[in-house]
C-alpha cells in the first residue's frame, strides 16, 4: 500500500503546518486562555483566524461549508492542527463540536442542519454533548444511563444530571442522552437556553484548551419538542 501523499494534500498539509506555526502557537501564552479553557473572545479571535485562511471546519461537507476532506485528508489535517492545544479550536475541529458535527451531518433531519449544524461548522456557535454522569449513572458504561426522557403531549420532559460536558458554558445547544420509560436510549437537540437546563459549574480538570470547560448539568424538567429527537428514537447508543 502506498501511503505517499499526493501534491494536492501535501500542499494542505503545508498549508495548515505554517498556519499553525505563525498564527497560533503565539496565542498559547495568552492570559485569556483560562484553567476553563480560553475565553469566548479568545476562540472567537481564532476561529476568525482559521475562517480567514479558508480551513475551518475540515470534517464538514462542502454544502455546509466545511472544506469535505476525505478520511485521508482528515487524518493529515488532524495531525497538523495537533502541533497547537489551540489548532483544533483555531480550526473548529475541537471536541465536542467536531463529533457533533459528524453526527448531525449523518442522523440529523433538514432542518435540524440548518438551525444548529450550519452554524456550528461557520464557528459562529459553540455546542455540548450530555452523557457522562455522575455515580451510579453513565460513564465508562453507558448502559447505566439515569437521565430520563418521559413523553408529556408533543413534547418529551427530561431529568437528570450530567458531568464532565465539555464546552457546556456557553454552548448554544446540546446534545442530549437520555432514556426513554422502556429504557431505551435516545439522543435530543436542546437550545441551552430553556428553562431547566443549568451549568452548575465548571470542573477542575488538568485540560484546559476546551471552550467552556467540563461542565456541571442539571435537568430540571427541560421541555425537548418530539421533533427534536436526533435521529431515530431509541437509537442513542448506536450513534454514540
């Protein structure tokens, strides 16, 4: 198997390397990346940054504007962006967003896209992915998921609490694990901005090149439209 790049990628990966090397190592010493992770201004800066060198978001489709590099490419571009804890949130190809983007690109309906993925992958929002749970819930065993998911008329209420959500101050939306009275698991878009949904805190962690930090959840009663459902109903930890 030859694993020689091609003039076109090596080029990209060219590219990325001197973008982080100029434009982004020099920002790992700046006081606004905080124990929590840098600050909403910082990513914004970077983000523009990434924008203005046309490679953000490499994972993402062209039709939502990322740049629809193959597996190959990505596993380059990755790397590169690696040289920096910085280069992924430079590059909008950072956790949680990242995967969240993969995931909504693949199960998410039309207009779940367009309200939250075509934002997510221009870097003008930020979100969260809600599973891992304090003892004795979901953690490395996500079958001991406790958050639940009971349907109340067109809407499903959900209760629980989560931790270690990374990005979760600040996030616009989440994404939601919860099960549903048969125990099965299911995964809900929430706007972080509804009653119930609260970031209790920030986690003291040894990270800290996260947006938002790894945050504290409580659901209270968090209201989630049925048309909210991300993807197919019970088919949570299939996707996860």
């Amino acid at each position: 198997m030859n694993f020689d790049l091609s003039e076109e990628l090596s080029a990209l990966q060219q590219k990325v390397r001197r973008f982080i090397a100029e434009e982004i190592i020099p920002y790992e010493r700046d006081p606004r990346r905080t124990a929590h992770g840098p600050s909403e201004e910082l990513r914004a800066e970077l983000i523009a940054k990434g924008r203005s060198a046309e490679l953000l978001s490499a994972h993402v489709s062209k039709e939502f504007g990322g740049l629809g590099l193959d597996h190959r490419a990505k596993a380059v571009f990755f790397e590169e962006a690696g040289y920096s804890l910085l280069g992924p949130v430079a590059l909008n190809i950072a956790a949680p967003d990242e995967g969240n983007m993969h995931l909504m690109e693949v199960v998410a309906r039309p207009e779940h896209k367009e309200r939250w993925l075509r934002p997510l992958a221009a870097g003008e929002i930020r979100s969260c992915f809600c599973m891992t749970e304090p003892t004795p819930g979901a953690g490395s065993d996500p079958s001991m998921l406790q958050t639940t998911a009971v349907r109340d008329g067109d809407d499903y209420v959900i209760n629980g609490r989560k931790w270690f959500t990374t990005g979760a101050d600040g996030a616009a939306f989440a994404i939601i694990m919860a099960k549903l009275e048969d125990g099965r698991a299911t995964m809900f878009l929430s706007d972080t901005d509804v009653p119930g949904f609260v970031v209790e805190r920030a986690m003291d962690t040894l990270d800290s090149c996260f947006p938002g930090g790894h945050g504290v959840v409580r659901l209270d009663n968090v209201r989630v439209p049925a048309a909210n459902i991300l993807g197919e109903l019970g088919e949570g930890f299939k996707y996860a």
